[in-house]
C-alpha cells in the first residue's frame, strides 16, 4: 500500500525538569523530558513534535499508555556532539 503522512495535533501535558549542579552554590534547572498526549496507536517509529512554528523541539521515542515522554531537542543535539567528538577521537 501507499503510505500517508498525517500530522497530529496534541497537547504538552508537562515538563519535566532535573537541577544539575553548578558548582559549589550554584545549580542549573534543565528539560529533560515533555510529556504530550499523543495517540501511540498513531505514531510508528520515531516521531518529530513540533512547535506552532514547524520548528522541531523534540523526538517522540516511545509511550505509555495514553501518554509519551518526547525528547528535547537540546539534549538531542547534545548526545550528537558527544557522539560526534567520541568517534573523531577514535578515528585517530
């Protein structure tokens, strides 16, 4: 069959943050995750969420139950970075 592509609108349900620690007195509020209402019976594989602008701002990687935890994208750029300096140091 042909395959479609559809968007889907949602909801961010919320977002979880993590404190990491700066130093000594000082200490920095993250996002970690965004949880979103949306259908996992419609999502296959990996999925973009994005913002009104068409922007992405993060990767759907799984759900659960009527929920899923979508990655944001700075972390999604982050893990690349290190990815990318760890196998050009390997390539050496």
């Amino acid at each position: 069959g042909r395959e479609r592509k559809t968007v889907s609108i949602g909801i961010v349900s919320s977002l979880i943050t993590k404190d990491i620690q700066k130093g000594e007195n000082a200490k920095e509020t993250v996002l970690s995750a965004i949880e979103t209402n949306m259908n996992p019976g419609k999502i296959s594989g990996i999925a973009p969420l994005l913002n009104l602008f068409g922007e992405v701002v993060g990767v759907n990687l799984g759900s659960q139950s009527d929920t899923s935890r979508v990655l944001p994208v700075e972390i999604l750029k982050q893990q690349m970075a290190l990815l990318s300096a760890g196998s050009a140091k390997g390539s050496n």
